[in-house]
C-alpha cells in the first residue's frame, strides 16, 4: 500500500514545536509509520527563499493537510496567510483537512487568525483543541487512525495500539526541544552519514549532502529556522551527533569507575569521564570496561582465544538502553558505569516510564515504550539494536550464552541499574562464543597439517619453544623434515622464527 502522504501546515516560527512532535509521531509510531508520512515544507529541496508557489505545489503532490493554528497568523501573500492558502488550496482540491487548534480561547490571536477559524467553522471541518503536546499527540494520531480506516480499511493492531498509547504516555518532551544551540554543521556530519547508510541500506558514498540532511530531518534529529534559513539540532540531535552533548546538556556525559574490589572506595583503579557522540561514546565506555576486566586465554584447535569476562554486545545493549530511556529533565544526573572485581553495574537516572515497572521488565513480558523515542530509534541504526522492549531478553541470553548468570534489574536512589555479575574465581564458567574468529581463521590451516605438524603446531600454540634439533629428536625425521615443517606451519602463520642458525627458535605466531 502506498505510504498517505500528510502536509504539515502551520506558522513555523511559533508552532515549530508542534511540527517536530506530528513529524516524531508519525516516524517513532509503528502503525502510521507504516502507512503515513509527514511532509514538511522545509523538506522540500532547499530554495533560496520562501515560496508560496512551492508549499502550493508540495501540497498538490499530498493526500492530506493537516493544520495546526496557533495565535499568531504568519507571513502574507496578498490578503491571506501562507498557511491559510494552504488550508484553501486542499479544500479546492478537496483533500481531507485536519485541524488541530492551540489553546482553548480565541481573544488574545491575531485578527487573521481568527477570521481564519471563523472560516474553518463555516466550512463545517471538525477541529481539535490540544493544550500541550501530549494532548497534540493523541488527537493527531486518533485522527490519522480515522482517515487512514476510512481511506484504505487498515487499523493498528491490539499490540501496535497498545505500544503506541505506552509510548505516548511516557514520551518526555525533552528530544524534539527545537534549540538554536548548535547549527547542523556544528554536529557530527559522517556519524549522520553513517546512521542514514544503515538506517535505508546504502552505502556511505552513494549518498550525497543532501540525502543526509533529509535523513536528519525526517528523524527528527534537525529544524529549519525560518527567520535564518539554517539548520539547528533538536535535543536528541544535539544528544546523539553533537561532538560534545555536554558542552549544552550537562547531564549528556558517562561517569566510569573502576574498583580493586567488590566495594566502591574513594580511590578508584581507573575512572574516566567520556563525552562525546553517543554512538562513539558507548564504544569508549565499552573499551573502558574491556581495561578494567580480565580476558582469559582459551586453545580452540590451534588458535588461543582471548575471551571477555563480560559479553560486550550485552553492555552494550544496557548501555544503549540507558542512553535511549533515561530521564533528561533530570540534568544533575548522568549515566554511571562502575566495574568491581565481581560485577559491572550501569545506572541510568530515572525509574521506568508508566506504566512500566521493574517487576515487568524482569518478567521479560511487557510491551515495548520508551521515554525518548526519537532517540531509541536512531541509537537502534547505529548498534543494529531492535526497538522491540526486547532488550532484557537479549541480555539475559547473551549473559547465559558466556556462561554467566542472568543480568539483575534493581534501582537505588532513584537510578534504573543493571547488574552484570561475573564468573568471581571461576573464570572456567565463561564459554567461547560460537562464532570466535579463531575457530574459523585456522581451521582450515589445521586441515592441512599431517599428524607430525598438528603436534608441532599445539605445541606451540602452548607456549613453547621449539628447535629443529628438538623435532627431529621427538618424531625421528631429518633435519630437512623438519625445517620443512617449520616453514608451512610459518607459511600458515602458526610458527614464527627467531634467530639465524643453530641459534634459530620457533615461537607461536598468529598470521597477520
């Protein structure tokens, strides 16, 4: 089914906010996701100036209009308004028009404004009251419901209902803040390049400036400011692709420390303050948890394996989480990760959304709903993380398939934790990940060994030190024998030579 394409008309410099929250709405919504598509005119290819013939002619090309009025009127062409043109234009081509009105009396807007209302009246078009964005949210969405049943029969599903009313709920109007804190070119523009790369599978060089800046826009991530014709980040593009979110939201930082032992202490072994990009962010904490924990070395066929004490796609995912669903009115907390010699803890300030609750996320039965979802959706194109409330589930069972027990869901003074406990003395419990480079890098060399060399190779890969006047005394061959083994298991990158003549030694060395 062809995507219902929806215009979003109203005064740009006053109702931005409200513009940001239908686009957020519309892209976040699983349902009229979709099925819809929210077109703005600043969407349209750039233009040196502001043209009622392109917002006339980008309105031709939708399905629908939908209006938001505020107090004030906007710019005029002639005796109307851009936007009440536009409201004109789709009833002469008698597209559906939704109306959705700021405010609950009409006394303190313009003149024009209200002589437009009284025309909406006349026109018998059912309108909508909202008084902030939750209430904005709702009716926009139980209008777009309505039009897309009678346009096409479709309706969201028990499930998609469900979520998205959750969603609403607890969306926090933090992210879709239309700042003038950072112009787009102040923000990281190849990690934005790269998000849209994963998030429409393309590849990094095919897309041009222009496909990335519409990519932004369409998540929400960027506005366009009339009054300067520029580009600024919204929050959640300023949180996700500002070089340093902290420098405008101090709470955008993660808090490290690392402890000799299972207690914190006033002298931490290690401790980092990480800024950044969120996406290059996460892979800092990741590395800092990496320094901080042991990795033991396993022999898998002829290759040692460094494994980690922690599986790194499972901090990952709490770390994601914690970034996607904390609370940022909160802005005198920031998200802590602290690693103790038996357990990594990641606190995210903020207790769930409602009606999300600890016990539920521990169930791992719950639908899906998240306090930012704007942020969610972008952070899941860069970590190939699914938006599915899945993210317990996907723990625990990375946690269990390393060999550890389950990830523990808690809060303390407020802060959301996940609690990563480890193998403590027993290091053995950690298994080797099924799909370990190592296996698959030598196991075809180790194919091609007779029994003679796959002994030399263990050897070996065990630490030793071996000669050719060791192998010959060992398996009984020549001298030439062995030299020869040593320069396959050397061509295979499983022995590496020190030394010249008789003072030549074979060590273990990976091929590089």
């Amino acid at each position: 089914m062809k995507k219902l394409r929806i215009f979003v008309s109203s005064v740009q410099r006053e109702l931005e906010n409200e513009r940001l929250t239908v686009l957020s709405l519309v892209t976040t919504d699983s349902f009229l996701m979709a099925h819809c598509e929210a077109v703005l005119y600043e969407f349209a290819p750039a233009s040196p100036a502001v043209s009622t013939r392109e917002c006339l002619d980008l309105l031709d090309a939708c399905d629908a209009c939908l209006s938001i009025v505020g107090r004030e009127y906007g710019h005029t062409v002639g005796d109307a308004s851009i936007t009440h043109l536009e409201y004109r234009r789709a009833k002469e081509r008698s597209l559906p028009v939704l109306a959705f009105i700021k405010g609950a009396g009409d006394a303190e807007r313009d003149t024009g404004t209200r002589s437009w209302l009284s025309e909406i009246r006349a026109d018998n078009i059912k309108y909508k009251r909202f008084g902030n964005i939750l209430e904005l949210q709702r009716e926009v969405r139980a209008s777009l419901l309505k039009l897309l049943r009678e346009r096409f029969g479709v309706s969201p599903s028990s499930e998609q209902e469900t979520i998205s009313e959750q969603t609403i709920d607890a969306t926090s109007p933090f992210e879709s803040q239309p700042l003038k804190r950072l112009k787009v070119q102040n923000l990281d523009m190849a990690l934005a390049r790269r998000m849209t790369a994963r998030a429409d599978s393309r590849t990094e060089p095919g897309l041009s400036d222009a496909d990335v800046l519409e990519s932004m826009l369409i998540r929400g991530l960027i506005w366009f400011d009339s009054d300067s014709r520029e580009y600024f980040g919204t929050a959640a593009g300023i949180v996700l692709l500002g070089k340093d979110p902290s420098a405008v939201f101090p709470q955008c930082r993660f808090l490290c420390d690392a402890y000799r032992s299972n207690l914190p202490d006033g002298d931490p072994s290690d401790q980092e303050d990480v800024r950044g990009p969120v996406p290059i962010a996460i892979d800092r904490v990741i590395s800092f948890v990496d320094r901080n924990t042991r990795h033991p070395i396993r022999i898998v066929g002829l290759e040692r394996v460094r494994l980690d004490e922690y599986p790194s796609e499972a901090l990952r995912e709490a770390l994601v989480n914690a970034v996607a669903h904390r609370n940022y009115e909160d802005a005198g907390r920031k998200i802590m990760v602290e690693v103790f010699s038996d357990r990594v803890v990641v606190s995210s300030p903020g207790l769930p959304p409602k009606p999300l609750t600890i016990q539920k996320l521990r169930s791992g039965r719950y639908k899906p709903c998240s306090r930012n979802p704007v942020l969610a959706q972008a952070l899941s194109h860069f970590h190939r993380i699914e938006e599915r409330g899945s993210g317990m589930r996907r723990m625990h069972d990375q946690m269990i398939s390393h060999g550890l027990g389950a990830p523990i869901l808690t809060e303390d003074t407020g802060y959301l934790q996940v609690v990563f406990t480890g193998p403590g003395n027993d290091i053995k419990r950690l298994k080797i990940p099924r799909t370990t480079s190592a296996q698959s890098s030598l196991g075809e060399a180790a194919s091609t060994l007779n029994p003679r060399q796959k002994k030399m190779a263990k050897l070996l890969v065990r630490g030793e030190e071996l000669t050719s006047r060791r192998c010959q005394e060992l398996y009984g061959v020549s001298r030439d024998t062995a030299n020869g083994d040593f320069d396959l298991l050397a061509t295979l990158g499983i022995a590496q030579r020190k030394g010249a003549g008789r003072s030549t030694i074979y060590v273990y060395g990976t091929k590089r």
